[in-house]
C-alpha cells in the first residue's frame, strides 16, 4: 500500500512541475483556473474549473479520463515546441466564492468567443446547469460489442478478398447445414452494420 501511495505522489509531483513548466506563478491556494488554446485553425477552446488547491486539481486532469483530461492527453501542454498545446491560467479567491466566480468566467468566456469544453455552467450547488451534451459512458457489454463489430468487418474483409465460405461438400441439401451457413452470414452481416 505504501508503494502504490508512494507511486502515486510521485505522478502528482511530475505532473505538478508540467503545470509549474507552463505557468510558473501557480499555487496550490484556492482558485479558478483557466485552460485555454488555440488550434492549428485558429479556433479557440477553454475550460473553466474552481479548485480548492488548483495546483494539485490540475495535476489530477493529466491522470483522469473525463473529457477535459482526454484532450490533456491529445493537445498536451503549451511550450515553444507545442504551440497548440494547452495554457494555464489562474486567479485565487476564497473557497465561499468559487461558485459564483466559475460560473461568471464560464460566462464570459463562452460571449468571448471560446469553444467551452465545460459540461455544465459550473458551480457545486446553486445554479448549476448543463451546457453541454454528456456522451453516454461505455461499459463492459459495449466493449464486447465493439470487439464483435470490429472482428465481424475483419472477417468480412478477410472472406472477400481470400477465402470462399460454402457448406462441406456433401452436405449441400442438408438443412441444418444450409442453415448454419445463413446463421453465419447474418451474424457477420449484422455486426458489420
């Protein structure tokens, strides 16, 4: 347990110093935080969050999977060798004023123009609304099914180009067989849809 607490301190530190690389007057105090970048379009995105160690909840974004982490991962963080990357920026206020303050710079960057990568309109209670379309989360049964697609339209490929798929010999008029052979290609057909 120890080593997995150690492990895991030792990714936050890292992850830290990445942030620290970027904006060196971040502090783990009580905030808002901005990410933002413009991409290679000129299309600009922002995500907006409050933390109550903004330090320590950016370092979290480089090792979680929600969406704003996903893109973390994608675009990285802004450097003179990653112009795309992600900026950071900060401003600290007191814990009783992190709501409204989220939901104000959300406000105000959505009417600047900025693409938000935020899901609601922030805030922990009060006032708190969607602003953006949750993507279902995938489970365990869709990744049996993607696996069942995805080996369906490889098979298909396979048998088109390479093989001929036909009951053995002699059992042309057997039902079962003719049967088996129709059961076959509807269910690579079925997955390949």
């Amino acid at each position: 347990m120890d080593k997995n607490f150690a492990k895991a301190k030792a990714i936050e530190r890292k992850n830290k110093e990445r942030f620290l690389r970027v904006n060196p007057n971040l502090n783990d105090e009580s905030g808002i935080y901005f990410l933002t970048r413009i991409d290679e379009d000129g299309i600009k995105y922002a995500y907006i969050g409050q933390a109550k160690h903004i330090l320590t909840r950016l370092s979290s974004h480089l090792s979680g999977y929600q969406h704003i982490d996903l893109s973390l991962k994608k675009h990285s963080l802004y450097s003179t060798e990653n112009q795309y990357g992600w900026r950071v920026g900060f401003l600290n206020f007191p814990t009783d004023l992190l709501d409204e303050k989220e939901q104000y710079y959300i406000k105000q960057y959505a009417q600047s123009g900025y693409q938000l990568r935020n899901k609601t309109s922030g805030s922990q209670g009060e006032g708190k609304r969607q602003i953006d379309e949750f993507r279902p989360q995938k489970g365990y049964y869709d990744g049996l099914e993607q696996g069942r697609k995805n080996l369906a339209k490889e098979l298909l490929h396979i048998i088109d180009l390479h093989l001929t798929v036909k009951v053995k010999d002699g059992k042309e008029k057997n039902k079962v067989s003719q049967k088996a052979l129709e059961k076959f290609w509807n269910l690579i057909k079925e997955r390949d849809n």
